[in-house]
C-alpha cells in the first residue's frame, strides 16, 4: 500500500472518531419519507444489504460497506418483515437494613426507585468498594473492628464499571476489549481474462462468530461461484466491453479486529466471607450504561456498526455477535436483530439486556445511532443522540443554527418485569447536555437542549430550550430561545417544577413552570457570577447547586469574556418562585480547584435530616503574598496544596465548613518539590457514604473512617 493510500485510511479513521465524538452527520433527502415502524430481518443477507444501503444513505462508505458485499449463507431469501406494534413519528437517601440496626446513606440517583451502578455500595452492614480494579468486602460496623474479609478479582483483559447490590446478591459489572491484527487488503475490480471472455468475480465472503474467545477464526463457507456465461458471449471470441462490466471493489476495512465485550456476573454474598458465582452473561460490545430496577438489571451495551466488518485470511468477514450465558454461547439470532425506519443512519448496534438476580435473561439489539445519554424511569429507557444534518461531511465546522440541522433522537424502550420492548422514536431540535437534562412525568416525557454553540464564535446565536412530549413522543408543549448566546450548563426537574442554569459569563438561574404540559413557562430567574453544573434539591423550595465561580473581564481573546475561578457551591431559595434568591454561597480555593462532583453527581453525598454536605474537592490555591497584591491577575493558577472531602453542615441558613478529611500524606504535599506535575492520583477521595454516626471516604488507597460529627479519625483500612 502507498504512503497516500495510507493518508486515506488515516483520515477516513479520524473522521469517523471526530463523529462519533459530536454527533453523526449525515445527508438527508428531502424526498425521502419514513414509515417509523420497527421491524427486524429474515436473514442475515438482508442484514448486510440494510448496514450497506445505510452507509451510501449516510454520506459514504467510510465505514467499509459496499453494496456489492453479500453473505453467504444458506438462508438469503425473504424481505425484512414488520412487526408490532408501529412506531409513529413523533437523591442520596439514608436507608434502614432489615434488622433495623443501621441508618445508611446510598448512591445518589436521579430517579427513585431506579438504582444507578457505582464504585461504591453498602447494607448497612458491609461495603462493597471497587478500588486497583479490584472489588473488596468489608466488615463496615462497628468501625473499630472494620476490615476486609474478601475480594473479587477479575481476568487481567477485564476492568470493571461498577456494582449494584439487592439482597443477597452482588452484581459485577466488567468490560473486556481485545485487539486483533487483520491483513489489509487493496481495493481491487476483480475481473479475470479467459480465452473465452472475461469472468468478474466477487470478493470471498464468510460469516464470524466472534466472540471475546474467538479471536480471528471463521467458519469456512462454500465460494461463491463465477456467474456463468450466456451462450451468446461464448460465441464473441472473447470481445468484452469493459463497460459492460460491473465493478466489484473491495473496501478498505481497518487492518485491526477489536472485539469489546460487556459482562455481569451475580454473585452470592449471603456468607459475605465466600462470596460465590450463580450467573454470568456477557455480549459484545462496550459499556453504555445500566440501572436496577426491583431486582433486576437492565443494561446497554454498543458496537459501531462498521466493526462487523473484517478481513480474515484474506476473506472478508460479517462478525455476528453472540449473547454467552453461564459460558455457553450462541450467536444472536436474527429476528432479535431490529431497526427503526428513521432517517437517523444506524451506526450502531445497540444491546439492550435485563437480568434478575434470581438469573432470569432477557435480550434484543436495535440498529440505532450513536447513543450520548440515557435517561430510565421504573417503565422506560429513553435513549439519545444528536444528528447534524447538512449538505457535507462538515467536520470541522460547527453546524449551523436552525432546528434543521441539529436534532436530537429520542427511542423510548419499554420495560416490565425484565421485559424488553421498542414503542416509539421522537425528535426535538438541538442537542442535549446529560441525563438530568431529561425526565419522565406523569405520562410526558421532558427534555432541556440547546441549539447551537455559544463557544464556537461571537456571532453563533445559541438558544435554549424545553420541550415537552406525550406518550407517543409528539411535541405538545415547548419553551423556546431561552438565554440567547449562551449554552445548558444544567437542569433538574421536579415534578411540576424544573430549573436551568445556563452560562456564557454570568449564570441566569431559570425557574420553569411545567404543571401544563402543553403551556410551560418560564417565570423566573437570577443572575449571578459564575455557573452550577449540577443542581440537587434540598427540600421542594431549595435548590443546591455545585460550580465554579467567574470573573468577567474585557480580554477580547476569550470567548465568554470571563476566567473560570475557584469552586462554588451555592444554596437558592424558590419559595417565591417568580423571584428566586441566593441564600449563600461559599467559593473553595483559586482558579484550577477542582471536584469529582461536577461532572459525576454520584461524589455528591447530602443529607438533609443529618444537615450534611460533603464532596470531593482537589485545591489550588495562590500564594497569599499574591492575593495581598493590587495587581493580581484573574488568570493566574494556585498552587496544588490539597486533596480530601470537605464536610459542611447544611441548613436553609446556609452553609458552615464542618472539617476535612483527607487521604493524601500532607507532609508530601509540604515538602515534595514536584508536586505540580506528581499528583498522587491514588489517594483522590471518590466517594463518601454514612453509616450511622461514621463518614466512610474511599479512594483507590484506603477507606478511612471518621466521626460524623466531630471527623475524628476512627480507623482506616488500607487497599491493594
């Protein structure tokens, strides 16, 4: 292969990564018109025709699929069949164990009665902590004799996501992903010249099943033969038209196998000292996300589409993924294989698995695009994503800002009982931040988006928005073009209720009345420095939010005009809920502080009986010398001088710094030289959780135990 051949490849590579980093572009006819029903297939060539056809509709066949390929198998005839039914267009709470000998804090969820995986998980009684990919039990009460008495460890090529913990069972969620080199074969017009004419050939096809074992073997199917010749050519003396023939052309596929799988293993912990496997299942694909709900886990795994694709001994190979149960696996069947008549193009093949913890399975894929977020209620998984349609590929630029060229996809998934069923797709203009910018209620389903991008330069009018759908996903309420010019920074809704922060160099604080579903409004809002990236509520006429603070400034080479400062965490006050208030805020350290609980609310551990706050905070802070001085500049960095939970006592007065707890050697923080560029990562707290009157913080190194009121150390239990 030549140097630009190679280029090709490359960028072909990185243009598929940059898309399914932004939210797929694609080309859609306007004459094209779409049923939105749901419908699977009768065989596996219809299978590859439909991924092929897909591809060319897509803008290209940068994904390596040509509508010459075909599967060789026994089964190719039939049309794809419709089934039914059609699918028109469209908080940390404490808890008490069963012997009532423990008051205990869990994961903080968006949903209730919706169990979220995390790092970390209690019963009052033990905790089950993923540290070094590593799962250990402890013995959490009383905390003066608190030790591990097990781990779980998974195979070198696994790591694990999280865990979800229902009465007696213990739910490992692992990921494997393994990589295989492959022969990269030339595009190539197969055609042969004989004395008696001209034969055209197609590529060898076969079909893989592939699973995390099976790394490049394939099963050997028959070749498919030379077509055979009209009687009429053999008496031409060989005189071809080369225009008369059709060309094969053998796409360039990407000369690497990746093979990603997506396992969970339920263990039995009812003897926490020998905890022992009662069921595996494991698909390809890499982890999306998941939920428990009443005992039974409901998890999504995805896999590009063009990574089915592959060359094997020099053949090219259609990888069918498998579903293994206890070990044991089996392909997936083609008529658990669905799709959408949507104009979205299906890059992906979407995985949609429940498992209960008594072991009962339950399994279907769907060809979607590249899911970004998901939002579960107890009834239903909503998936998203964002598709910018336009003329061109349009990489590198961002899309422009109408309700046309940026849209957001909903499929709403239905589940019951471990039971998996497709009902409706919707669409919303723009393009939305995270799963609290979506919520369900009484029958509707809410989402916040932004169209357009306020960074992307002075003259991109960004709007904001809420829309509001019905059962079926149409549109029936909306409030549109809130903060021109600036983006979703968060949102949360309650029941009737919903607040929005949005930002560009001050934060307006938005209070959105959605009690009529098809007239929202938006009553009130309060501008203030600075922004929150994620809202909790206190009680029904408080709201918390975390963020970092911002100084505006005139620098014309910045996009917002402001620099970002130290971290915020701020308390409103909706009682009048046209004219919300700031009741008190607090900012932690100097520009570059930082804290887990921005990005990932799960770190968030509040209390409202108990008056407690705590989360994760890495502290920066200028020199004080500096701080004395007039001419300080807002851009300027502090120094990294601290990493630990910081424990607030919380009321509707506001907020008073309880204490510290902290991981990390404070003498090598004092005295090491380097410490601007050796940061020990291990030692970051992660997660916090209460059992009775003891903080448990966790890091990769150790949980440390500490009086709830007072933070005097109790114990410690090292990890690794």
């Amino acid at each position: 292969m030549n140097t630009k051949t190679l280029h090709l490849v490359s960028l072909i590579l990185v243009g598929a990564l940059i898309i399914s980093a932004i939210g797929y572009v694609y080309v859609n006819s306007p004459d094209t018109t779409y049923t939105y029903e749901i419908k699977t297939f009768d065989s596996y060539e219809d299978f590859q025709d439909f991924l092929a056809e897909a591809a060319n509709n897509s803008g290209g066949n940068y994904f390596g699929f040509e509508e010459s390929l075909n599967i060789a198998m026994d089964d190719t005839s039939g049309a794809s069949k419709t089934s039914t039914p059609s699918v028109p267009r469209s908080d940390g709470d404490s808890q008490t164990n069963a012997e009532g000998s423990s008051d205990y804090s869990e994961t903080n969820i968006q949903v209730e009665g919706v169990d979220e995986l995390d790092i970390v998980k209690t019963d009052g009684e033990y905790l089950y902590v993923v540290a070094n990919n590593t799962v250990y039990i402890l013995k959490a009460i009383p905390a003066e004799n608190a030790e591990i008495i097990s781990t779980l460890h998974v195979d070198e090529n696994q790591y694990i996501h999280g865990l979800f913990l229902d009465e007696g069972t213990l739910a490992v969620i692992t990921g494997s992903w393994q990589v295989f080199a492959m022969p990269m074969i030339e595009p190539a017009i197969v055609k042969s010249e004989t004395s008696e004419g001209t034969e055209t050939a197609e590529p060898d096809i076969s079909v893989e099943h592939a699973t995390a074992n099976t790394t490049n073997s394939t099963e050997d199917l028959p070749e498919k033969p030379l077509p055979p010749q009209d009687e009429e050519d053999e008496d031409d003396e060989g005189d071809t038209d080369e225009d008369d023939l059709e060309p094969i052309i053998e796409p360039y596929i990407y000369p690497y196998r990746s093979v990603s799988t997506t396992k969970i293993t339920l263990y039995n912990i009812e003897n926490p000292t020998n905890p022992t496997v009662k069921k595996t299942v494991e698909i390809e694909g890499n982890y999306f996300d998941a939920r428990m709900i009443d005992g039974t886990v409901y998890l999504v795994a995805t896999e590009y589409t063009y990574e089915l694709h592959a060359y094997v001994e020099e053949k090219q190979t259609i990888a069918i993924p498998e579903l293994s149960i206890d070990n044991e696996s089996e392909p997936i069947e083609i008529d658990s294989i669905y799709y959408i008549d949507t104009p979205e193009p299906p890059t992906s093949m979407t995985h949609v698995f429940s498992v209960t913890t008594t072991g009962k399975v339950s399994h279907k894929t769907f060809l979607l695009d590249s899911s970004h977020s998901m939002y579960v209620s107890r009834n239903n998984i909503y998936l998203t994503s964002t598709i910018y349609n336009t003329p061109t590929l349009g990489l590198l630029r961002a899309p422009d800002n109408t309700n046309e060229e940026e849209t957001t996809m909903i499929h709403r998934i239905q589940i019951n009982n471990g039971n998996i069923d497709y009902t409706y797709s919707g669409e919303v203009p723009g393009h939305i931040l995270n799963q609290f910018s979506m919520d369900e209620h009484n029958g509707y389903f809410r989402i916040a988006t932004t169209i357009g991008w306020s960074w992307w330069s002075d003259d991109s009018e960004s709007t904001n928005n809420v829309y509001i759908l019905d059962s079926e996903l149409n549109i029936v309420g909306s409030i549109e073009d809130l903060a021109p010019g600036e983006q979703i920074y968060s949102t949360r809704f309650m029941g009737d209720k919903a607040y929005m922060v949005t930002f560009k160099n001050v934060d307006p604080f938005f209070t959105l009345d959605l009690s009529d579903p098809t007239n929202p409004q938006a009553l009130g809002y309060l501008k203030i420095p600075g922004y929150s990236t994620y809202l909790h509520p206190y009680d029904e006429n408080h709201i918390i939010g975390i963020g970092k603070d911002a100084i505006e400034t005139d620098d014309d080479s910045l996009w917002n005009d402001v620099w970002y400062q130290g971290l915020k965490i701020a308390l409103f006050n909706v009682t009048d809920f046209e004219n919300p208030t700031e009741i008190d805020h607090v900012i932690i350290g100097d520009r570059g502080t930082d804290s887990n609980a921005l990005y990932d609310h799960k770190a968030f551990l509040f209390d409202r009986e108990k008056n407690l706050l705590v989360i994760p905070v890495t502290l920066y802070e200028i020199p004080a010398e500096y701080k004395t001085e007039d001419e300080k500049e807002v851009y300027s960095y502090g120094e990294y001088t601290y990493d630990g939970a910081y424990v607030y006592t919380l009321t509707t007065e506001g907020f008073e710094l309880r204490g510290r707890v902290t991981h990390t050697d404070e003498n090598w923080t004092a005295q090491d030289t380097y410490r601007w560029f050796y940061y020990p990562w291990n030692s970051f707290i992660t997660r916090s959780l209460y059992i009775n009157n003891v903080l448990y913080t966790i890091s990769n190194t150790m949980v440390k135990l500490n009086d709830l009121q007072t933070l005097e150390e109790l114990n410690q239990i090292e990890l690794g």
